[in-house]
C-alpha cells in the first residue's frame, strides 16, 4: 500500500483553524462534496496540534454516516490506544485525559464496566425527582431574568448541578473543575487571550484537575459517600483497585463529558427551537408524545462532539480506499449526521423524524457514550419545562469556541418571551 509520504493530500480544507473557526452550516458545504465525490480522503495534519508533526503526516477523513458506523463497529480493526483525539496530544497529556476512550480491549471493557455504574438504571432514576425541581429552578430564573446569556441561566447550571450530584462535589469544587474543563475544550482561544503557550496552559488545567481528584480521592477513601468517586476507589480490576492516575482520568472524563457534552447539547437545542417556532409550537402542543422524537432529532442537530479519531491496526480498505496499518482514521459525525443518503433534508430542524439514527453518541460498538441516558433524561425534562413556563423565548447568534473536538458555546443573547 502506499506510504504517507507518497499520498497526495486533498484539496479541501478540513485541517485548518481556519475551517473550524466558520460556523457549523458553512463546514457542511465542504463535507457534502467530500461526502459525495470523496468520502474517504488523505488531509494534512490538523493545524496547530500540541505536538510538532511531520510534513507528511496526515489522517483518513471519514464523512459518510455508513463508513464511521463500521469504523466505529470494528474496534479490533480501528483501535483507540493510539490515541482518540483529532489532533496529536503528548503522551503525558493523553495519559492524564482520555481514561478509557483511548483504551483496547480487553481493558477497556473491564474499566468501562466501572464507570457504567454511574450511568445505571437506578442511579438515572434516582436522579429524576431531584432533576425535576433543579429544572424547575433553573427555568423560572430563566423566566424571570428578562434579556440575558442563555448558556449562564439555562445551559451551564443544568450540567452544573448534574455533575454535582453525580460526583459528590461541593460548589467550589465543581466551579473548579468546570473552568477548567472550559478553558481546556477552548485552550487555543484561551491560550491567545493570556498570551500564553497552548501546550504549557493544558499541562496546567490538566494538573489542576488531577491534583483535585486525588485529593478527593484520598477522602473518600477515609470517609466513603453515596457518589461515584466512592465507587471508582473501592472499585477492583483483576482484584487490583485502580490507580490514583486512573481515577483522576477517569474523574476528568466524566466531568467532561457529563459537564460540557450536555451544556453545549443544551444551548443548541435551545437556538434551533428559537429558529425553528413552528417545530416548536408543534413540540409544545403535545410534548409528552412527541418530545421522544425530538429530543433525538435535537441530539443529531446539535452533534455536540465534532471528531474522534481511530488508527488502523493492519493493512484494510474502508470504501474502496486502500487503508495501511498505523494510519490515523479521523470520524467526522457533523457530516455524518447530515448524511443526505440516510437522513431526508438533513439540513431542516425535523422534531418528529423516524427513523433518526444519528451518531451524535458515537456510531456504535464499544466506546458507545455511556451518558446517552442521562443526556436524553436532562434533555427532555429541561424542554418540557422550557416549553410549559416559557414557550416564546428567542435566542441571539451565539459566540463560539474556535475548535476541532467539541462544536462550543460560550455564550448566547435570549429573552424569555410573554408567561402563560
């Protein structure tokens, strides 16, 4: 097959800052063209990764919405241990981050195993009543505001309160982590407002959050609670328990992905019911029947994760394209989710679509997200009572984060339009 070196690289530009500072509708007009003349094609290295890369390197774009299914479904094949993100980390940074998603089998089953346990059935239904009145809260303050940030009334403490309850933090703890969770999913943003090295800010928020969690770890240890740090110190692996270095990256994966994976889901579904009234309206006149369909057609507009990226682990063919052993094969679910051979207008707000397999949780196989269930619960319960207390509210142009992993919101204009 051929070598990296001897491939030409394409000539649409997915790589750069650049492309990824545009907003989402205007990444598709370069997805659809790939989608249908190249769905899998050689890029550059994605510009500006942590680590230096060579001229040649470069990644297998996948865009079709059937490719990151089988990508996704053959996790022998496309294997994760080599790293899952779109650009290049430093092994230190990769070890301390990415916890299980970057894990093979068999490990990654036994240690999912683990975390799962904070997503059961029970512990989901033992969230409900508590959720019910935090939603409550949250909505009447949004309704009582007037003109304000959607994402700081709304969004933010939504998914505040839900990883405070799930891991047992106090206030200050969770405020902690939160911005740092922040500033690394926005780190190259928040890199050229401090003036400071990329690389050097992460190594910090990355200490920060680990230096917390073995703290809180060692507490737990001595005085246990009904929360999931207690669960993942008294867990065993193979009769071992787990390292403080797995716990803090295991604890920084669910504050990640419970934290800010449900806050940006959030602030999207919000600005498409503001620029979508009829669906709305629709949604509104019978929420309990229809909010099902919603939501999942909510989850795919928003596809709040951009990119996840796999490596060949021997010589394959993905879609006629001859594929080589060590090769980085990067999943691109906004394009997969706008896929026009599985999704009909796929660039319309539909709330009652059927079918909807969207890829918004991964598309399939192993590292499926285990926080679907609790994505979906928040989700739903938050737009029930949007719609009941606030059925008019309208939301501004957000401003976004300039990033290849997480399609962020840092904040949105709204008003909480007339009571009913």
């Amino acid at each position: 097959m051929a070598t990296a070196a001897s491939r030409q690289f394409d000539t649409a530009d997915i790589s750069s800052i650049q492309f990824w500072s545009q907003p989402p509708a205007a990444w598709d007009d370069t997805f659809r063209t790939l989608r249908d003349t190249r769905p899998v094609s050689w890029h550059k290295a994605p510009e500006g990764s942590l680590l230096p890369t060579p001229p040649d390197d470069g990644f297998w774009a996948v865009v079709r919405h059937a490719d990151i299914v089988a990508v996704s479904s053959q996790p022998d094949l496309y294997i994760s241990s080599k790293g899952v993100q779109f650009e290049e980390l430093p092994d230190d940074i990769l070890q301390a981050t990415q916890s299980i998603v970057a894990l093979d089998a068999p490990r990654h089953l036994k240690l999912r195993s683990l975390v799962s346990s904070a997503f059961s059935p029970a512990r989901m239904e033992q969230m409900r009543a508590s959720m019910a009145a935090e939603v409550e809260r949250i909505v009447e303050d949004f309704a009582t505001a007037g003109e304000c940030d959607f994402v700081a009334k709304v969004s933010m403490p939504m998914a505040r309160w839900t990883m405070t309850y799930m891991l047992g933090l106090e206030t200050a703890e969770i405020d902690r982590f939160t911005e740092a969770i922040s500033i690394m999913l926005s780190s190259r943003d928040e890199a050229e407002k401090l003036g400071k090295d990329r690389a050097e800010l992460v190594n910090e928020v990355v200490g920060l959050v680990s230096g917390t969690a073995v703290e809180m770890a060692k507490a737990r240890r001595a005085d246990p609670q009904d929360d999931v740090m207690t669960d993942l110190v008294q867990a065993r692996v193979d009769g071992e328990g787990l390292t403080d270095a797995e716990i803090s990256a295991f604890f920084l994966l669910l504050i990640g992905a419970g934290f800010d994976t449900p806050r940006q889901t959030i602030s999207h579904a919000g600005k498409a019911l503001s620029d979508f009234p009829a669906q709305r309206v629709l949604l509104a006149a019978d929420f309990d029947a229809r909010s099902g369909k919603a939501v999942e057609e909510l989850l795919r507009w928003a596809t709040p994760v951009l990119t996840l990226r796999r490596t060949a682990s021997r010589d394959t063919e993905l879609n006629g394209q001859k594929i080589s052993a060590g090769d980085k094969v990067a999943l691109f679910y906004p394009s997969g989710n706008r896929d026009e051979r599985v999704f009909t207008d796929p660039n319309t707000l539909d709330l009652a679509r059927t079918p909807n397999r969207h890829i918004s949780f991964g598309g399939g196989g192993p590292h499926h997200c285990l926080g679907s269930v609790l994505a979906r619960m928040e989700l739903r319960m938050l737009l029930g009572e949007l719609l009941r207390r606030v059925p008019d509210f309208e939301i501004g142009e957000p401003v976004r984060v300039t990033s290849n992993f997480v399609s962020a919101i840092t904040s949105m204009p709204a008003v909480a339009g007339p009571r009913r």
